[in-house]
C-alpha cells in the first residue's frame, strides 16, 4: 500500500488531534458481539461503506487483515487488542489513498442485565496533504462511523448474524 501509518497503540485515542466516541446498547450476547468483531466476513454486513474484509495474516507476531471502502479504498489493519470477549482494537497500517496519518479503532463490549453496551472509540490524525480539510473529513468519518455502530446492532438484532458462530 501506498500510504503508511505511523504505529500507533490504544493510547494514541486518547491524544489523538480527532477523537469520537459512541456507544449503543444491543440485544444480543457479549460472545456474539464479540464474535462479529472478529469475523471479518460479518463486517460488510453493517460497517458503513465496507465492500470486503478479509484476514491477511496472523502467527505470534499479530494478526492482519485488509478491508475494501466504498470498492477502491484499500486499508491493512493491525490488531492491537484482544481481551474476549470484552474488548478488541485495531490501528490502520497502510492505506492506498492518503486519508489518515494515524488511526485506531477499539470496541468495548459490557454485559447490562439485558444484552449489551458497545462502546466505539476512534482516535485518527488526518494525513498531512488532507489537513486543510480537516473539519469535513472529521465530520464525514464521524457520520460514517455513528452509522456503522447502528448497523452494527440491527446485523446483530437480525436473522442475516444467526450463523456467526459458524464463519469462525
């Protein structure tokens, strides 16, 4: 891929220059959930835009995938954070169009007495030829991914996710 991403952890959403956060309660399991964030077959089913998703690599050293945007916008993502099935984050390695400098998405599942609460935190530093567009892109990204996190709980709430245990 054309355009590298700086290296970035789970702190960098914290620091980030853009930081959104939402959340949603979900009828489901915190396993499912967590399940559906780690197939990466289920994410064209719900996350905003995504055409393909798939894992690239994975050994002792992490685990890779690449995901298609809109069918020409090509990202590989690094998984950061793996704590089932509460928690699971990924940075943006690389990207086939200057978008971001630095990305990192994280979800955090908690059990409520009745399904779950699904917290999507992103930190992103827009890439440095797209600064003076900033503002837009921030506001693009974040309709994008307030989007995503809705689909995500009607896939889940929804017949198209009963057979999610078996794409693992």
């Amino acid at each position: 891929m054309k355009f590298k991403c700086a290296a970035a952890d789970m702190s960098f959403i914290s620091s980030a220059p853009i930081t959104l956060q939402y959340v949603v309660d979900i009828n489901t399991t915190q396993q499912r959930a967590y399940e559906a964030l780690e197939t990466s077959s289920s994410w064209p089913h719900w996350f905003h835009g995504m055409t393909a998703a798939s894992p690239i690599h994975e050994d002792k050293t992490g685990r890779w995938r690449e995901v298609t945007l809109s069918g020409f916008i090509h990202f590989r993502e690094e998984f950061i954070a793996y704590e089932p099935p509460s928690h699971i984050a990924y940075r943006v390695a690389a990207v086939s169009l200057p978008y971001a400098d630095e990305l990192v998405e994280s979800f955090s599942i908690e059990p409520l007495k009745e399904g779950v609460r699904v917290t999507y935190r992103i930190g992103f530093r827009v890439h440095q030829s797209l600064r003076p567009l900033e503002f837009l892109i921030k506001r693009l990204g974040a309709n994008a991914y307030r989007k995503s996190l809705h689909a995500f709980k009607a896939y889940l709430e929804s017949e198209k996710a009963s057979g999610l245990a078996e794409h693992n």
